[in-house]
C-alpha cells in the first residue's frame, strides 16, 4: 500500500511540474519538484528505498522531460541514497532540513547537469547558468521544499503509510 501511495505521489507531482508548474517561472527557471519529492521521501525512507525512488522519479522524468535518458535517473537516485544514509541522523520537524539538503541537492543537480552537458558539446555561458540555475534554482527549490515536505512529513505520520502489511 506504502508503495502504491508513493507512487501515485510521483505521477501526480510529474504531472503537476509538466502543466501547472509551468507558469510559475522566474527568470525562466521552474522548480524541481520531481528532486524535492526525491529529497522528502528519501529522509523518511531510507538509503535503499531513497536510491530506488530517485532511481524511478529520475527515469521517469528523463522519458518525459529530457534530453538525455538517464541523466536524472543517476542523479536523483544518488541525491534519494545519500539523504536516505543520513536520514536516521536528522531531525525531521525542523524545517531547515529540507531546506538545506535541497539546496545542496540542487548544486549538485545543476553543476553535473550542465557538466555533462557541457561534455556532449554544448554551449554553456556560464554566468547565466551561475546566476539562473544556480542561485535562483537553489533558491526556488528550497523554498518549495517547505512546503513539499510538509505535506510529505504529515504523509508518513498518518496511520496508512505506518501499518505494516
């Protein structure tokens, strides 16, 4: 059930960052919401059940958003293992959690996104990409992130997601 739960948490936010997410850009930068997911499931999940969810959150963003399968697969299920690995060391009701290890997470996201990317033989400025992908998107990301991981704290303290089936 857990698992049906979350998995309908991840269309459903796909769906919401590929229609109604749209028109929330700043400086033509969106936040991930498809990373923030990874993020708050990954603390109350755990390093495996954190690198299989970043794994399937990544893979299925690549298929509809992106331009090289498996890029966000590899890097969501790196950022969902290494907050599951230090979930047990955090202290979930503080809201500055998430904001922190999003912020990372998108620093991470961004420079091995754009390293690659760079590596295929695009062009980059790389003040813009400093200036819109960076700042803004860590910015952006980490504020949505409250809020995401509200609704997902209060997800994994009702009754559904702790029975045992």
């Amino acid at each position: 059930m857990k698992a049906l739960i979350i998995g309908v948490i991840i269309v459903i936010n796909l769906i919401f960052q590929s229609t109604l997410l749209q028109y929330f850009k700043i400086y033509d930068v969106l936040p991930n919401t498809a990373l923030i997911l990874v993020i708050s499931l990954a603390i109350y999940s755990g390093k495996n059940k954190g690198a299989i969810i970043g794994f399937f959150v990544g893979i299925l963003q690549d298929i509809i958003f992106g331009r090289i399968i498996g890029l966000n697969a590899m890097i969501f299920m790196v950022t969902g293992y290494t907050v599951g690995s230090i979930n047990r060391n955090l202290f979930k009701d503080n809201l500055i959690v998430p904001f922190t290890l999003t912020a990372l997470a998108t620093g991470f996201y961004e420079v091995i996104n754009m390293l690659l990317i760079f590596l295929l033989g695009y062009r980059i400025e790389l003040f813009n990409v400093f200036k819109k992908m960076l700042f803004i998107g860590v910015l952006y990301n980490s504020i949505f992130s409250v809020i995401i991981y509200i609704y997902v704290s209060k997800l994994f303290r009702s009754r559904v997601m702790k029975k045992r089936y």
